[in-house]
C-alpha cells in the first residue's frame, strides 16, 4: 500500500526553499534565527524571526 506521499502530485521545484536555522534559534520561545534560500532562483536572505522567513517566502513566491 502506498504511503500517503507517494499518492500525492508531485512537488514543483519553483516551491522549494532550503531553511537552516542558527544556534541561537529557540523554537518554545518564538525565536528563530538563520537563512533561507529559493531552490531555483537561489535567491537567499537571512532571518530573525518567523515574520521575516515567512515575508521572504511569500514575496519569492510572488515573482514565481
């Protein structure tokens, strides 16, 4: 039986972004801190909180 995953559409690359978080990154208390990078245009910013990575997100996807 396939996995649920398996069934799903498969996922495009202009979607895809690479997030790493930093040391100082503190999930349980709302801090997050590190990079994110777009998988094609390889645009890429840093982050300091969720409002940032998400703003980033949201306006690569825009130009997508």
């Amino acid at each position: 039986m396939p996995r649920p995953l398996e069934r799903s559409p498969p996922l495009a690359p202009e979607y895809a972004f690479v997030v790493q978080f930093a040391r100082e990154t503190a999930m349980d208390a709302g801090r997050l801190v590190g990079r994110v990078e777009h998988v094609v245009s390889r645009q890429a910013t840093r982050f300091t909180s969720l409002d940032e990575l998400v703003a980033f997100m949201l306006a690569v996807l825009r130009e997508v």
